[in-house]
C-alpha cells in the first residue's frame, strides 16, 4: 500500500464557530443588530445560536465560562479573528455601511488580490474579519502560476460606492 499524504476534500467547510463572550446580549446586539445575522434559538439563558440565512447556527455565543469576564488577552494564544466570508462586494460594502452607521471602529481594511477585507472587534475584543472572495479566475497569480496573495489598501470609497450599483 502506497504511503500517500491524506488530503482534507475539497468541499469540506468550516460549519461553526462557537465564542465564549462576557455578556450574551451585548454580543447579540452586535452580531445580530450590526452584523445582521438572525437569532435561531438560546440556550437557557447563558447561550444563543445565530446564523445567515436560517441555518442552524453559524455562531454560537456563551458564557458558560466567561459571564462578566475580561476579553483574552492579544498576546496570548487562542483565536486570532472570526472571517466571515460575505457572496458578493455589494454584500460587504452594505455591512461596511452598517458599521458607518452604527459608528463601530475598524481596525483595518485590505485588499488581499484573492479578497477585500475588513477587520474589526467585536464587544468582547474578538477579531472579526468581514470579507468577499474574488471569482477565482480574477485570483492573481506568480509567474510560477502560485497564488499572488498580499495586503494592499482597501478604497472604502470605491466599495461602498457598490452600493448604488445595480
């Protein structure tokens, strides 16, 4: 039998990602109330389970360990940030507009040649990431035909300009 490396399939995704946060509510206020994912069901009252389009759940928020506690420290080890990956510019410039609007701080805003990203804090101090792919044929490319990835800024301009786009 041939000792072949094992390889992940390609349709695998990531389903959920579960946060322990200080104060559920806060936390909902954002991801649901700024972020606009929908509220699918708690769990007693120290959970909640929200999603995107009615799924069971993309997040799940808790404060099983965490009630009232500080955010983890950045120079520790754990979660670096959340991505959630939006299915078109538009989708992203619209969330742009909803953190305008509700006056959250950005804590940068990039174009990776593969995406436009923007990154924030949630209320307990997790990274959160708000982004949309570009078509995979627009990806650019080394001359080696790898892929070019790399942080450039991102015009917040021209992408809310999106927008008003039909």
């Amino acid at each position: 039998m041939e000792n072949k490396k094992y390889l992940i399939p390609g349709e695998t995704r990531i389903g959920h990602i579960h946060l322990k946060v200080a104060n559920l509510q806060r936390a909902l206020d954002f991801y649901c109330g700024i972020l606009g994912f929908e509220l699918m069901t708690t769990y007693g009252a120290d959970a909640a389970f929200i999603s995107a389009g009615g799924y069971h759940h993309h997040i799940g928020l808790n404060t099983w360990q965490s009630k009232n506690g500080p955010p983890a420290a950045k120079e520790s080890a754990g979660l670096y940030h959340t991505a959630i990956l939006y299915p078109k510019r538009k989708d992203l410039a619209i969330a742009l507009n909803q953190l305008l609007i509700a006056n959250w701080p950005l804590s940068g805003a990039a174009d990776h040649g593969v995406s436009e990203a923007l990154y924030l804090d949630d209320p307990d101090e997790n990274g959160v990431e708000l982004y949309w792919d570009r078509p995979r044929e627009k990806w650019p490319k080394n001359p080696d035909g790898s892929l070019l990835m790399y942080t450039q800024a991102l015009d917040l301009r021209d992408l809310l300009d999106e927008i008003n786009k039909s």
